[in-house]
C-alpha cells in the first residue's frame, strides 16, 4: 500500500507527473473541514483505489480538478451503496454527493480526520 503526497496531484496523477492511464475510481474514506459544517467547508479528503488498494489524501481543490479536468471517479460508500462524488458549481468550486438523482450528505457522515 502507498500513500500518495499531500500536493496538488489528484488520484490519476503518478508521483512523477505523468496521468494513469485507464479509469481511475476512488472510494473517498474521511473528511477534513475547516470553518464550517457544511460541504464546502471540505478542505481534505482520505481515498481508497479499490482496484490497487493505493490509498492517499487530497486537497478539495485537487478532488475538484481531477474529476473536472482528468475524467476522475469518487465514490462515498455506504449501507452498500455508492453515491458519486460530483463537482458543485459555486466559486469556489467544490465536491459533493449526488445519489438517486440528488444532492445528498454521504461525505459529511465520514470520519473526520
């Protein structure tokens, strides 16, 4: 297991630079906030590659570029769901849970770190 470094790659994004090749899904784990409660408030995120047990932590910021930018998949899993973590729209940007056609608080009922 690695742990990636806590720069502005996202989970698609090799130590060196260079983007991975193929989908790249991660299941996010625990939350960081500061200054609030609510989503985007967010300012960290603990992830899990299910396919490569490769774990890591992200900036809100990075999250948002990789699933805008890099075509990057996150999911909060749950109660045996999946809720897809999607990018909201506001300035500044940030991630949230959309499920069943909804926005919805998965990432707020993680752990903290």
């Amino acid at each position: 297991m690695t742990r990636a470094s806590a720069t502005a790659r996202g989970p698609g994004i090799s130590p060196n630079g260079n983007i991975r090749q193929g989908d790249i899904v991660v299941h996010i784990y625990s939350v960081s906030l500061s200054g609030g409660s609510g989503h985007q408030h967010i300012t960290r995120v603990r992830w899990k590659n299910p396919d490569t047990d490769e774990t890591g932590e992200n900036s809100t910021s990075a999250m948002v570029d990789w699933i805008k930018n890099e075509s990057g998949k996150a999911y909060v899993c749950g109660g045996g769901h999946l809720a897809r973590v999607l990018v909201v729209k506001a300035n500044p940007e940030y991630i949230r849970t959309h499920a069943d056609g909804e926005w919805s608080d998965n990432l707020l009922a993680l752990p903290r770190f």
